[in-house]
C-alpha cells in the first residue's frame, strides 16, 4: 500500500464536541456534557452507569449511518471500570 491508500483506509468521519463558551439553556436540542436533562418516558437507567452526557443528533456535521434513525442519545458510564484497571 502507498501513502495515500493507508490514509484512504483508516479515515473516518467524525464530530468533534468542544465544550464550554456559553451557558447552556435547558431547551431541547441541546446536547449536554456532564448532565443529563431528557429521556425517553419509563427509561430506566442500566444498573451501575451513569449518565455522563446527552447528545442530539438532529443538526451535527456527522452522524453515523447506525445512528440515523435516532434524535438523541445518552452514554452512559459504569464509573466502576475505574476499579477494576488492574484485573
């Protein structure tokens, strides 16, 4: 492979999240790093995760093709991962 065939073969798309800069205001659409504002009615959170953010898909640069069909979407975290590093 050439230079140009490896660039070819690992780039991927992406949307590049940058935080901070003005103060948010709760409406809907706007996505949330660090607090989870909106959920889908009798949504249960996974046992040991947490919500860490809240992401909107409807108007970013990027969305991948598994994702098209979603509005919105919270990650979640099991903040326990940070205990079991050494297993």
């Amino acid at each position: 492979m050439n230079i140009v065939q490896i660039k070819n073969a690992l780039f991927k798309q992406a949307t590049i999240f940058q935080t901070g800069g003005f103060r948010p205001t709760e409406e809907l659409g706007e996505s949330w790093i660090g607090k989870v504002l909106w959920g889908k009615e009798g949504e249960t959170v996974p046992s040991n995760f947490e919500p860490i953010c809240t992401i909107f898909l409807n108007n970013l640069p990027y969305v991948p093709k598994e994702l098209i069909g979603y509005q919105l979407i919270t990650i979640y975290m099991n903040f326990d991962v940070f205990n079991n590093l050494n297993e």
